[in-house]
C-alpha cells in the first residue's frame, strides 16, 4: 500500500517533540538530512538544555549555527547564555529605578535568580519567539529538535501572562499621571508663587518616574507583542507543523495523547505522530517474541488513541546513531514512509 503524503517538509517551521528518550533528535537529524539532500537549505535548533543534537550528527555544535553537509546547518542553543543575556536586560531596566544603596542588593538578588526555576525557560523561549519571528533568509526550513516536555505550550500561555505583568504596570502609570495632574492643580504655577522660585521637586520626581515606568512598559509591550507574533506563527498551517514521536509503549502513549489533545483543541497544527523503535519482521528468538506480543497490543492503542492521524514507523535499529551515514539511512526510510 502506497504511503500517505506528508507536506511537512514544505514548511518553513518544523517542530519535533514528544516525551524523552523516544528518540526525538534521531527523528529530527534525519529530517534535517532528508530536506538537504532535496535541496532545503535547512537549520536544525536544538532547545533542550540537555543538547545530544551534537552527539547524533558526531560534532561539536554551539549557539551559532554549523555546517554539516551540503544545504544543513545545526546549532545548539545555550540556556546559560541565554539566562546572562536575559538578565543583562533585566538589569539595564532595573539600573532605572534603584538608587545606588540599592545596586549591591540588587546585584544579588540577580545572582539568585539566575539558579531559579523558570529562568532558562523564559530566556529560551524568547530566543525561539525572536527566533521564529525573524526573517531568515538563509534557510528555507527551520527544524526544532525540543526539550521532552517541549516549549510549546508555554509559547501560547505567555502572552497572556506578559499581558498581566503589562496591564498591571500601565495600570499603575496611569495612576501616577493621574496624581501628577493633582499635584499640578493644588501646586502654584512657576512664577505665580512667589515665595518659592523653583519648581516643586514632586513634579520633577514624579515626571521622572512616570519616563522611566513609561520604558519599562514599552519595553514589556514589546516583549508582549513578540509572544504574540510567535503565537500567530505557531498556529499557522502554511508555515508550522508539528511532529510527535513516542515508542509503542504505556507513557510514551499517554504523553503523546494528551499533548497532541491540547494543541489540536487550540488549533495548532499536528501532522503526524511518528511510531519509532518497531521491533522488525525479521527479528527472531522467545524474547522478541514475547516483546513483539506486548508491542502488538501497544500499536492496537496507538491506533485507537491517534487513528485521527497519520502514523508512520520506524523499526528498532541493530546500533546507536551517530554520524551522517547511518542518518541517510534513516532519512531514506523517512521518504518511504511518505515524508
């Protein structure tokens, strides 16, 4: 029976995830292999903190991208260096509204908060919205090769949790204005009070923080508009599509149900979901026979649990993954399987 006919490839944005050790970086380095060798200029994204982006493909890869082989680029991005990054913004914007006693604490409490939970998460998730938001003229496909859990979930909800930080903040300008033109109406004039020659050091003071509050929220606008572009993106059809990969077994199942559950119910597009590590037909003896049995009855759910979509497989290879060649191999079985 002939395969069906994925348009995966001719998107510009690729995201592979699903739960770990399924083999998502395998799948990803091959998909990556198969668009090159048909001509893409392809760049391949690892985003989770523990990187093997570099062991599959047998190279040393960093934050910039690397050339592996004609038309393919990988890179790896580097949560710590994004966290420095992300502060160094952070500080700059602080530096605003702290007095010099304050600096050292300040200073501090940035030291802690670069340990904290959240923190390579919401630095990583702004390079991948920059990422995906900015023209990249260089490639024709981008593939994400994402942490175990994946990113993309927090992708959605973060607009509108930057919306509550912002909202709150103007919120609060607004206020502020609306004390300043108090203390204009019940303040004298310059000029018209002459007992005192100069301005009211309210009104400048007031002035001041209102700029510098005014910043600050421009500044989280901003950021609020980026996740809100990268949302956009993420649930475009023409451009982004999404490729779950699980085992045939209990979790892998469950995981992949549910997350691929959630994104659909909010309109992002899932093309497939990839069965990899299928024991082969030609693989003999009583123990592949017994797991063969179990697996059989793990595919029978895998079908029932995403019959809506496609569900290509991969069998169990004989060795580990590592290098160009043996990523060919796979990329081929990619093709047939209709990718």
């Amino acid at each position: 029976m002939t395969p069906p006919r994925f348009d995966l490839l001719d998107r510009r944005l690729i995201w592979v995830g699903g739960k770990g050790g399924v083999g998502k970086t395998t799948v990803s380095a091959a998909l990556a292999v198969l668009a090159a060798t048909r001509g893409k200029r392809c760049l391949i994204v690892s985003t989770d903190p523990a990187h093997s982006l570099g062991d599959v493909f047998a190279t040393q890869l960093n934050d910039h991208p690397r050339r592996l082989m004609l038309n393919l680029d990988a890179m790896e991005i580097d949560p710590d260096a994004e966290v420095e990054a992300h502060l160094a913004r952070v500080t700059a914007q602080m530096r605003q509204f702290a007095s010099a006693e304050m600096l050292p604490e300040l200073e501090r409490q940035l030291k802690l908060t670069r340990q904290s939970p959240g923190t390579q998460e919401a630095a990583l998730l702004e390079r991948i919205a920059r990422l995906i938001n900015s023209p990249q003229p260089d490639y024709d496909v981008i593939i994400f090769d994402t942490a175990p859990t994946g990113h993309t979930l927090r992708l959605l909800t973060l607009p509108e949790a930057m919306a509550a930080w912002t909202d709150g903040l103007l919120s609060h300008n607004r206020k502020s204005e609306e004390l300043g033109k108090v203390l204009q109406h019940l303040t004298p004039k310059r000029g018209r009070d002459i007992d005192s020659p100069f301005d009211n050091p309210q009104d400048d003071a007031l002035s001041e923080f209102d700029r510098k509050t005014r910043d600050v929220a421009e500044t989280l606008l901003s950021r609020r508009r980026l996740f809100h572009q990268a949302r956009r993106v993420l649930k475009d059809h023409q451009q982004s599509g999404f490729l779950f990969v699980l085992t045939p077994e209990r979790l892998p199942i469950l995981e992949t149900a549910r997350a691929i559950s959630t994104l659909q119910s909010v309109d992002i597009p899932v093309v497939a979901a990839l069965v990899n590590r299928v024991i082969p037909d030609t693989a003999d003896g009583h123990f592949l026979q017994r797991r063969r049995e179990q697996e059989a009855t793990y595919l029978q759910r895998i079908d029932q649990e995403l019959g809506h979509l496609p569900r290509p497989q991969l069998p169990w290879l004989e060795t580990d993954v590592q290098g160009i060649e043996i990523l060919q191999q796979i990329a081929e079985q990619l093709a047939a399987q209709g990718f």
